[in-house]
C-alpha cells in the first residue's frame, strides 16, 4: 500500500483523497510520503552500495579500543546518572542470532546536541526530560532482521507485505483506480546540489517497489541475503515478530540494549563519532543528497555486522536502517513520564500517537537512524534521539529488529 496512512476515524482523509482525485496518483504519493517523511529524519535511500564498495568493508574493530568512558554528559547536572544493570544471569543460552540484556534501570533520552562535532541541527526536544527508566531482563536480536530472515518467514507463511498491496478505493475516494498502484518510496539522488528545503528533489515514488525488489521490480534481494530487510512497515515487522515467538522492542528497552549498560554516551560506543578516527556506523559522507562518497565503506544498506558491536553485543543500533519500536509516539512522552503520568516501569509509552506535525497521522517509533543520516540533515544516529513514522509506510531505510521475553 502507498504511504499514506489510512485516516483515523476523526479525522478526514480530505487532503490525500482530494489531491488523488485530481493529481496523477505518483506524483502525490510521492510528495505525501516525501512529506510524512520528512519530519522523522526519514531520509530517502541510496541505491545499494556496488559491489566492489560492499566488498570494501572493514573487518569489526575490537570494541575495547574504542570504548570511551562517560565524560561530562554522565554528570548529573545534564540528568544522566550511571546504569544500574540487573544482576541476575541469562537463565539459558542466548536463542539463536540473539544476545542477553540485562535489564535494570538506566537514564533514557538526549542532550540537546547542537554545538557538539557532528550534533547536527536539531535540538531534539522530544528526547527530554532525561529521566530514570527500568526495563526487565530480555533477549534482543543481534542484528537487524536480514532479507534472508524474512525470506523465512513469507516462505512459510506466504505474508504479503503492505507495500506489495494496493491502496483500497474507500481510503482515497475519488482516486482514478488506475492511480492506486503498489510500490514503496525510493530515493535518486539528484546530480547537482540542491538546497535541504524542497525533499521532492531526492523522493520517488516507484511502483512495485518492496522488501523483494527494493529499487523497484528489476531490482531483486539476490546477493543482498545479509542486508537488513527494508521496505517494512510496522504490520509487517509485528507479523514476522509473531511469526518468529518474537516481539517488537519497547522504545525504552531499545535504548537501554543501545547503550549496552553505559550511561549518557552521545554514541552507543563513546562520545566521538569517530573514535581514533574509526568508522563505527553505516551512515552519509559527503554533500547531502547530491554527493555520497561512501567513506565509512558503503555507499547503501550494509550487511549487517560490518561494524563493531556495542558492549551487549548488538550491531547497528546507529545508523544502516532505521528499526521499529512497538511504541505510539508522541513528542510529550518523557514529559508525561517524568510526571507520573505514564509509567516508568517498563514503559511501553503512550496509548495513542500524536504528531503536532501530521496529526491524524498515527505514528510508531522509529530509532537509530540510518546510512542517510548526516548532521547536515539528520543526526539521529545519536543514541538517545527518538525517530517515528507512518504506521503504514516502509521506505527503503526502515527496517527492524525484534526482542524475546524471558520465561
Ligand atoms: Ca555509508
Ligand atoms: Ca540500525
């Protein structure tokens, strides 16, 4: 299905339906997906890196050297207080491609970062107040869910995913039914520079495009079987969480896994972005849209592991793609937590979404960012930042991982 989400019952679908009834379909897709977007840092996506740039990346860096310890923004005055892990010990094996966290209570959320090497723009309000949360113990995939994963899982189940469904007539009345097409968003990078202000000079919309065929339908997943899954919205992800005995990580239990037991870091590995100038996450070198020069080794998606892990052994929870939490979003949830007004014991945030900037929109969260991610333009790949995005849109940067209870 397109990117634009249905309406909730309060709320008319009367821009997307009046511009479907009157625009070329596409071209509003794109410019309505551009735009829910937009806000969240979605970045478009680059095609996949070449071969030879895929085979140019390094080798995991030993995560010791470039481990940093907390340093002024673990002060209390900035509202981070050190991590209180859990000590109780896995009660069995790490499940297959999964590793242990701890649990236990932590300070979640984000300094404003501007002004610091690589801040960005931003001042990420949404991640404030920084305040104490607790999470139980759990299991986390390591990495984020691979095309060969969910491969598994349509193979076994024969699930089609929301991009691969075209939009239903009675969400887009007056629409041309010729007009109600298949696809997902995919970015062209355009060859010149351009301004940051107009998104729809890097956003397409692409008819066919999908988890399958993530450039449109002569692309195909063949030789990309390690990449992160992309083109996913929050249905699909559910779906193949349930599927695996699975869930989606709460926004909390993401962060805390993130941090892998440390306290206030701007990075999930220190606060350098590029620690004895190491590369330690796949996102954008290089003039935003126009100019990717694939320094840290990728120009796209990367297979997943490419770069070192955090210190509970999970990998690209900065940057590569975006992962869904199971988690509405609303930009007042520390707020209301910090009041009392939502839980902060094992928080699984609010009861509905809310977005001053789409409302009517509804919208999960989204962390970590992805290989688009620049402080030119978005800098969440900065641990604490919260993302968020159309409970029905996938894009060719969004993907997910999932966690397991312990029972
Ligand atoms: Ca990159
Ligand atoms: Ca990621």
């Amino acid at each position: 299905m397109p990117k634009i989400s249905p309406p909730s019952a309060d709320t008319p679908p009367a821009f997307a339906s009046s511009l479907l009834a009157s625009t070329p379909a596409l071209i509003v897709l794109a410019i309505i997906a551009a735009g829910l977007l937009w806000w969240g840092c979605q970045i478009a996506l680059m095609p996949a890196a070449s071969p030879a740039v895929q085979a140019s990346g390094r080798p995991a860096l030993p995560v010791s050297s470039a481990r940093q310890q907390p340093t002024s923004s673990t002060n209390p005055e900035s509202g981070f207080l050190p991590t209180n892990p859990a000590s109780s010990p896995p009660p069995r094996p790490a499940p297959e491609g999964m590793v242990w966290v701890p649990g236990g209570e932590f300070s979640i959320g984000c300094s404003d970062p501007r002004g610091i090497p690589h801040g960005g723009t931003n001042p990420m309000a949404d991640a404030r107040p920084i305040h104490r949360v607790t999470v139980k113990s759990f299991w986390m995939d390591a990495t984020e869910v691979t095309n060969r994963q969910f491969e598994a899982f349509v193979t076994a189940t024969h699930y089609v995913t929301v991009a691969e469904i075209p939009p239903r007539p009675e969400d887009f009345p007056g629409a041309p039914a010729e007009n109600l097409v298949a696809g997902s968003i995919v970015f062209t990078p355009p060859d010149r520079p351009v301004g940051l202000g107009d998104h729809l000079q890097w956003w397409r919309y692409v008819p066919g495009a999908n988890w399958r065929h993530p450039f449109g339908p002569a692309s195909s997943i063949q030789g990309h079987e390690d990449e992160p899954v992309v083109h996913i919205a929050f249905p699909d992800a559910q779906a193949y969480a349930d599927w695996a005995g699975k869930r989606l990580p709460t926004e909390a239990e993401w962060e805390f896994a993130a941090r892998g037991g440390q306290a206030g870091l701007v990075y999930p590995w220190g606060n350098q972005f590029r620690p004895e100038g190491r590369w330690m996450a796949n996102t954008w070198q290089g003039r935003f849209p126009s100019e990717n020069t694939a320094a840290d080794g990728f120009t796209g998606i990367a297979p997943v592991r490419q770069f070192p892990p955090n210190d509970y052994g999970l990998y690209d929870m900065s940057g590569n793609v975006w992962e869904w939490c199971a988690d509405w979003y609303r930009p007042d949830t520390y707020q209301r937590q910090q009041l009392g007004e939502l839980p902060t014991e094992n928080p699984t945030g609010p009861d509905t979404s809310f977005d001053p900037q789409e409302p009517g929109i509804p919208k999960r969260v989204q962390r970590g960012g992805s290989f688009l991610c620049t402080d030119q333009y978005c800098s969440r790949y900065i641990v604490g930042t919260r993302g968020k995005g159309d409970v029905t849109s996938g894009c060719n940067h969004i993907g997910f991982r999932c966690v397991q209870d312990v029972h």
